[in-house]
C-alpha cells in the first residue's frame, strides 16, 4: 500500500512580512479572520442586544412590582379608610335611630296602658309651662299653641269642630301625648345632632307636635297650598300608613328588620333645609293599627360633613349616594369632578326631592357605573374628562348597612346607601413616576457601559483570532488538499499530524476515514452479494408464511360460520314464538362478531311459556359455544317438566359451572327467565332491568340484580335466587335485552341508556310487538349513527293480546 504524507501547505511572498503571510484577498486565512470577526461581532450583537433586552425588562419588571406596590397600598388605604367613614356613618345614624327607638319606646310604653297615659297626660297638660293653649288661625284654618312653649302643637282644620276646638277625640289624642315634651326636649339637646324632633298622631287624628317650637303651621301654609285640605298623612307621606299596617298583617312584609323607616331626602317646609326624615311607627294596644308615630330630622349637611371631611391626596373627595343614584352628599369640587348638577323642584303637594343623580352625569363613565351589590369595598379604574383632557379616576365604593325607606312612589322598599371616595390617578402615582425616571437613568447608564465593553470586548477577540490563525490555517489547509486527493479516489491519502489540538484529532480521524473508505471499497462487492442471497432466503420464508396463514384463516373463517349457523339454527322459530295465543311474542338478535354472547330462548307447554334472556362475557367463538350449552340446559330440564323457576335456574348453573370447568374458561354469564302462567309472569335470576309498560302507559321498571347470582361463577348459587311475581294482563308489554342495547353508544360517546330505551318503547307501545320491536331498532340505529356496535345486541317484546 502506497501511502503519501501531504504537509501543510503556505503561501509564499518575499515582499509580505512572516506574521502578514497568508493574508492574500482569496486566502483561507483572509477567509478564516473575516468569518471568524464577523462571527464575534455577531455574537458580541447578539449579546449586546441580550443584554439590552435584559436591562430594559428588569427595569419594566421592577417599574411593574413598583406600581404594583403602590396600587396595593393604595388600595388597601383607601378600603380602610372608606371602610373608616362607613363606620362613622353608620354610627352617626344608629345614634339617632337609639334615640328615636327611645322616644318611640316610652311613647309606647304609655300607649299600651291608656290609664297611665291619660293620668300622666293630664298632669302635664294641667302644668302651665308644658300645657297647650291653642289659638285659631282663620286665614290657614288651623289652630296652634303660642309661642314659647316647650314644642309647637299644630291642629288642622279638619280636626276641629264648629267652635274652632279640637273635636273630642282629638283633644284627648293632644292631652294624652303631652307627655311628648317631657321626651322631646332632653333627647333633643343630647346625643346626635338633629334638626327637630315630632310626634304624628294616628290617620283618623293626626295632630303635628314638634320639638324645638317654630311656626310649623303658617310654613305649611306658605310651602304647601292646600295641605289644610287634605288628611296629613296622605299629603306628605302618601303610602307610609298602609305600609306599616301590612306589615302588621304579614310581618314577613318588612323589607329590613326595623321599625324605623327613612325618607328621601327633601326640603323642610319649617327651616328649608333639605332633611332625611327617620319615622318610628306607634301601634295601638292591641297591634291592630298604628297610633301614629315619633320621628327625627337631620340636615344632610350632617352627613355632607362626614362625606366632605375625606381628604384623599391632593384633590380627592368622597361622596354618599342612594341605591338609585341620588347623591346626598358631595363638595363642590366633587360634585363638578362627577359631572353632577342638583336640582331642587317645588311640588304642589308632599314634600320637596332632591334631585342629583349619577345615571344623569355628564361624565359618561359615572353615568354607566354600576353600584356594589354587597357591603364588600369595590375599586375601578374610570376615565372621566377634565376640561377637554382626559383624566383617570380610582373610584372605591362601599355599601352601607339598608334601611327602609319610603320613596317618591309611596311605597317602603328596602334601601342601602353607598359611599364613595374619588381620586386622580396621577396623585396617587407620583411616586410610581419618579421611581421609573430613577430606573431609566439607571438602565440608560448601563447601556452605555454596556456598549463600550463590546467594542473593547470585539478588539481583544480580533487581535487573539490574527495571533492564532496562522496555526490553525495551517491545518485545515493540509486537510483540504488531502481531501481533493481522496475525491480522485486516491485512498492511499494520509495527513501528517503536526499539533495535538482539535485540528490535529481532525487529521487523525480523518486517516482512519480513509483507512475505513478504502477496507470498504475493497470489500463492497463481496457484502453485496451476501446481502443479496440472504434477502432471496428471507423472501421465500416470507412467501411460505403468507401460504400458512391464509389457509388458518380460511380453516378458522369456515369454523366460525359453522358456529355462527348453529347458533342460528337453534333460535326460537316463528311457530314457537306464536305457540301461546294471548302473546304476541318477536325478537331480535345481531351478533357483534360471527358468534355472539347473547342468549335468549323461548319455551311453551300447555299454555304456559317461558322466556331465557341472557348476556355471556365477551363474544366471539367461546362465548357462543357457552350459550349454545345454556339453550340445551334450559331445553333439557323443560322438556323434563322442571317448573320449579328458583330450582330450574339452580340445576341449570351447575350444569354449566362444570362444562366451564372442564373447558378451562373464565367465561360465565348473567341469566334471568321470566315464567308466564294465567295472566302472571315470574322473573327470576339476575340480568338487565325488565321493563312492562302498562296498557294505561305507566312504566314499571324491575331490577334484578337481588333476583340471583352469575351463572357458572360459583358451584352453587341457590342461596342467591330469588323471584318476583307481577300481573300481566292485556294490552301490556313486556321488554327484555341485553346490555348491548342500552351501552351503544354514539360518535360523542353518549350511550342509549335505559331511559332512551323506555321512552322509545313507550312511543310504540300501542303498536304490535313487531312494531315496537321494529320502532326501538330504528331509534337504537338512528343514535348509534355510523358507529359500529362493540357488543351484541338481542331484544324480546312481548305484548298481552
């Protein structure tokens, strides 16, 4: 063998300095530095833009966990402190409820023992301080006490009689609350702040007591044309009577569980003040009707205080709306913020609204924005306009503890308040803003440090790549020529290895490539050859295989339809299933396979039938002879006379127990027959449910899973067999299957089910058996669909004639 060494080969110019050698414009070396520079200044690009990509998403990262922060500080600051004002709200109002709750109390106490009210009223009315001297007004037509009593006493026109006096039952109603005074005056100067407190009476005398006095009548007179005209009650508060009185009736009524019931807030005819009005209904003795009522008065600058006293940020506020969107308290910083505008209209009868609805905003998004359900705290993110700028809003919204209420509409309805707070998103993320300037100038500071250690980083790369290419070109040059060599089919080519780096393992592998080309180019012929002989033997083995197992198939094919007509001959015939003339009896049976599992048989005798139904594990050609073996069984001990149902299915399964043994064949099988003796059938043994449907149309469902045990499972099943008897009388018919039926199942795999099963019988129950039969096949098919049936399928109908 005639081996040649190819040594490195160089370029050679005497006018080019040694370390400059190589670098001719279509050298491998210009080639290598020009690759290799490029090759770093990529890596080093891509790098660079890595590490750019990394700056700029930490800096987002951590401007993202910043902002989060400082939302969720935010957040849980404004739940607190809104959750703070709802308290103070709440409480505020539940003081003047305790107060109003004790007025009403004592009142109470006295209306429910009239002697004491009468004696105690009668004392206090005789006191010339707190006693009533009415005066008649003939212009208003009402009569009212003189200044400088403890509370001013109004009576209506229509309450006094021809000599301008209370008429008698209404001078009692005055003398038996006198003691109103006594209450009024000492709650009035303690507790929560209030506007006024009074007393009505009852609709049939509704005389007016108000603590601190004023003129109560000549207001009315100016505020409310006509008021003298009409009962009070229905005037001012139209419905609220009636609405305490069905709660009375029904207690179940009351929208919230208190007495105390709230207005709308409106303007007060004595002050002009817009008010809430919180009433607490008296009832007579006996709780039959309402004796009138004590009630209270606040200035919703009293809530406004609570509401305007939020301070959030620079520039945010709170407010305090109805479950309408009424708001009652805002500032007026606030008020122009939400795009509201209040609007006060005079009625000519009942008393003044306030008008200030959100649902009426000029900022479209508070006009969508819908109030909490729950009393949890609530916070969005809203975009109102400011000016013709856009401005993002966060809005946190909490509901209040509901009260009732009685509305514009006259009725009592259950109400809960929500208060509000409001504040600029750009207040409340000034620090967010100055944390993500600090980021940027730190990530742009990076960047710049970044970008000069590159271009240090390129420079040292390139001088190390010009210091070492020469001993690396070297090489590969070698290797190159020695290639060119061994595509000329000279396979004697070797390298000489002149360095122990990759590119001298490169020249060793490649000398043993080429001793391994030219072992193999030597013996190709010789492997083909042997490959070719040894694929001709496969080949024939392969042929004679193929001959083997079509004749198998052919054998195994002609068995199993000898199995599959067997099976077939032995069925009931059509003269057997009309042997007993009250029945009309079909049946229908499709295999899964060539031989199936399922078993059904019917058998008559002197009138009597009985109908086998069963199902063998699996099917196939084992599960068919074992069926074959139960229809000779069962044939055998009917023939014998067995009539016995519990003793015939004993008898049966240890027949068949033994022939399994024998066969060694996990095979066994559920089995139940049904007996027809004089208009009665008996079920016994375990398999599917059994339906009947009654002439009438009930369907009656019978589970036999109690009525026996699996036959050839155990040697003896007799402790397990029971039977159940039921009438079968005409016009009635009797299903039973195989669970191939009620486990098709379609392309969703969705099974037909039981209840299919009965609904389709019960649709074609009026028909013949061959009908209905007919009718569950086609609604079986047309579930199924396309899909094949995985288990055999057998139905018997049986009808009543």
């Amino acid at each position: 063998m005639n081996v040649q060494t190819v040594e490195p080969l160089l370029p050679e110019s005497g006018r080019l300095a040694r370390p400059f050698r190589g670098f001719l414009p279509r050298s491998f070396r210009t080639k290598f530095m020009l690759v290799v520079g490029l090759a770093v200044l990529f890596t080093l690009s891509i790098s660079v833009m890595i590490a750019l990509w990394t700056i700029d998403r930490l800096a987002r990262d951590a401007s993202r966990e910043v902002e989060q922060g400082l939302t969720n500080a935010n957040q849980e600051y404004l739940r607190n402190y809104i959750d703070t004002t709802a308290l103070r709200t709440e409480a505020m109002l539940e003081g003047v409820f305790a107060q109003i709750s004790s007025l009403a109390g004592s009142m109470q106490t006295l209306i429910d023992r009239p002697q004491t009210m009468t004696a105690i009223g009668k004392a206090v009315a005789d006191d010339p301080y707190f006693g009533d001297t009415l005066e008649y007004d003939s212009t208003g037509n009402w009569a009212q006490n003189k200044k400088g009593a403890a509370s001013v006493l109004s009576v209506w026109g229509y309450l006094l009689g021809p000599d301008h006096k209370p008429l008698p039952e209404v001078q009692q109603q005055i003398d038996n609350t006198s003691i109103f005074d006594l209450f009024s005056v000492s709650l009035m100067a303690t507790g929560a702040s209030k506007l006024q407190m009074y007393y009505v009476g009852p609709k049939s005398a509704p005389i007016l007591r108000t603590t601190p006095y004023s003129d109560q009548a000549q207001a009315f007179d100016k505020l409310y044309p006509g008021h003298n005209k009409a009962n009070f009650w229905d005037f001012f508060f139209p419905g609220v009577i009636e609405g305490w009185q069905a709660w009375l009736k029904t207690p179940a009524s009351k929208p919230v569980p208190s007495d105390i019931t709230a207005t709308e807030p409106y303007v007060d005819a004595t002050t002009g003040n817009l008010i809430a009005s919180f009433f607490h209904p008296l009832w007579t003795q006996d709780r039959s009707d309402v004796a009138g009522m004590v009630a209270a008065d606040i200035t919703l600058e009293q809530l406004a205080d609570l509401v305007k006293s939020v301070k959030v940020a620079n520039t945010g506020f709170g407010f305090l709306t109805m479950s309408n969107g009424n708001v009652l308290a805002v500032n007026p910083a606030g008020e122009k913020a939400l795009g509201l505008s209040i609007n006060k209209d005079a009625a000519s009868q009942g008393v003044t609204g306030l008008s200030r609805n959100l649902s009426k905003s000029t900022q479209t998004a508070i006009a969508s924005m819908k109030l909490p359900s729950d009393g949890s705290t609530e916070i969005e993110r809203l975009v109102l306009k400011d000016g013709d700028k856009d401005r993002p809003y966060i809005i946190a919204l909490h509901r209040l503890t509901a009260i009732n209420l009685w509305n514009a509409q006259g009725k009592i309805v259950g109400e809960s308040m929500t208060l509000g707070f409001a504040v600029p998103e750009d207040e409340v993320y000034v620090a967010l803003h100055q944390a993500q300037t600090e980021i940027t100038n730190a990530a742009q500071r990076i960047l710049k440090w970044e970008t000069v250690s590159s271009v240090i980083s390129l420079l040292l790369v390139l001088i190390a790549v010009f210091a070492v290419s020469r001993k690396i070109t070297s090489g590969l040059i070698a290797l190159a020529s020695a290639a060119r060599r061994m595509k000329d089919k000279d396979y004697g080519t070797r390298v000489a290895i002149s360095s122990g780096d990759e590119v001298g393992e490169v020249c060793v592998a490649f000398n043993s490539m080429a001793d391994e080309i030219r072992n193999y180019t030597e013996n190709l012929e010789r492997l083909v050859t042997d490959r070719t002989r040894e694929l001709g033997e496969a080949v024939k083995e392969i042929n004679l295989l193929n001959e083997r197992l079509k004749g198998e198939n052919t054998r195994l094919g002609a068995e199993l339809d000898v199995a599959r007509q067997v099976q077939m001959m032995v069925l009931p015939r059509d003269e057997e299933l009309s042997a007993i003339r009250q029945l009309d009896i079909v049946a229908h049976m499709n295999p899964a396979d060539e031989v199936g599992g399922d078993y059904y048989d019917i058998l008559t005798q002197d009138g009597r039938a009985k109908f086998g139904i069963g199902d063998v594990t699996g099917h196939g050609l084992e599960s068919g002879v074992l069926m074959l073996m139960v229809q000779s069984v069962a044939r055998a001990l009917y023939e014998s006379g067995e009539v016995d149902s519990k003793r015939f299915l004993e008898i049966l399964n240890r027949t068949i127990f033994k022939n399994v043994a024998r066969m060694k064949s996990g095979k066994h099988l559920t089995l139940a027959f049904v007996d027809y003796d004089n208009n009665k059938m008996t079920i016994t043994g375990q398999h599917e449910e059994v339906i009947v449907i009654r002439r009438d149309g009930q369907i009656e469902r019978f589970d036999t899973g109690d009525l026996g045990f699996p036959v050839g499972l155990e040697d003896d099943i007799a402790p397990f067999i029971a039977s159940h008897e039921l009438p079968f009388e005409k016009g009635d018919v009797l299903i039973l299957h195989t669970d191939g039926i009620t486990e098709a199942a379609n392309e969703q795999g969705e099974m037909f089910g039981i209840e299919r099963l009965c609904d389709s019988a019960l649709r074609h129950s009026a028909g013949t058996s061959e009908e209905i039969k007919t009718g569950i096949i086609r609604d079986l098919m047309d579930h199924v669909g396309t899909r094949k049936f995985d288990d055999d399928i057998t139905l018997v109908v049986i009808k009543h004639q």
